[in-house]
C-alpha cells in the first residue's frame, strides 16, 4: 500500500495561520495592574538614576519595551535574565561595531546592524526582541565609544533585572526568572 505525501500548505495558507483566535485566557483583572506598576517603578528607577539624581546614566529607550517583557511575560523565554542582559549587550556591541567601521547611519548600515544582532542573539540563545532597537541606537546617536556598551546599556540591564527579580517574586501569582541560562 502507498501512502501519499501531505501536500505542504500554500503560502496563503500560512499567512492566514492555524487558528481563527489565540485561544489565550483573558488574564484575571489585577494582572495587568500588576505588570503596569512593575513597568513603571523599573523605568522610574533608571530616570531617577539617570537624569534627576545624575548618578549614573542607564537609561536608553529599548528598556520601556524590555519592561512589557519583564511584567506582562515574565515566564516568557525572551523575557529571561540571559535574553534581557545578553541581547542587549550583544546588539550594543553589534551597532558600535558597525558605525565605528562604517561612519554612517543609512539604511543599509541600520539594516546590517539589525541583522547582525539578530543572528547573533539567536546563535548564542539570548533573543530578546527590544534589543533589536539598541543596535540602532549608535548609528544613529553617533555613538564610537565602546564603554557605551557598559553604560547605559550593561548597568541599565542590571538595573532593570534586580527591579524585576525583587518584584515579580513578591507576588505569589508570579514566579521569575523561568530559569537562568
């Protein structure tokens, strides 16, 4: 007897995707209370730090999509110590690298940036989605300076980390991290 191959879907099969909704509960009503504050406290904290004390600058903006990562998915993989702090370190790295060899922010340059952090994130397992954003922060801030990567960007991570750790497990709700590395 013959068995026939399954014919694989059509492009336009694809785009319509798998199901007609998420399937997704709508969460209970103080969860997104929860990961609302737990956002603003975070970047609270990095204003304070950063702009109305001036103790130490650490706040660049890819950190407020970081923040929805943190509170609203904190068991999410990309939403994980390794992810938060290695994928912006490494697209940091990625888009100094890139305005230091080509002195210039156009589309290719942003584009290659993007790029390059993105395979790199997911070679060495720390996708996390709002780092795309801090590649393109050198390129076009005119940023050579490679302790840039340390700060604002390692020491804001941090920042953001230990607020996260201390507050998503204050609640018996939540539980974070998923897991470390």
């Amino acid at each position: 007897m013959t068995t026939h191959a399954e014919t694989p879907p059509s492009f336009v099969d694809k785009v319509k995707g798998t199901k007609t909704a998420s399937g997704l509960p709508y969460p209970k009503w103080y969860i997104p209370i929860v990961a609302a504050v737990g956002g603003m406290l975070s970047i609270m904290v990095l204003q304070l730090f950063s702009v109305n004390w001036e103790l130490i600058p650490c706040f660049i903006v890819p950190f407020g999509a970081s923040c929805v990562l943190l509170y609203a998915a904190p068991a999410a993989p990309f939403s994980q110590p390794r992810n938060l702090v290695g994928g912006h370190i490494i697209a940091a790295l990625v888009g100094v690298a890139v305005f230091v060899v080509f002195k210039e922010a156009s589309w290719w340059t942003l584009a290659l940036a993007n790029g390059l952090a993105i395979a790199l994130m997911v070679a060495t397992k720390t996708v996390h989605p709002p780092a795309g954003a801090t590649a393109f922060l050198p390129l076009i801030s005119g940023i050579t300076d490679w302790t840039w990567v340390l700060v604002p960007v390692g020491v804001g991570t941090l920042i953001l980390l230990v607020i996260a750790l201390i507050y998503n497990n204050v609640f018996k709700h939540q539980r974070y991290p998923a897991f470390w590395y």
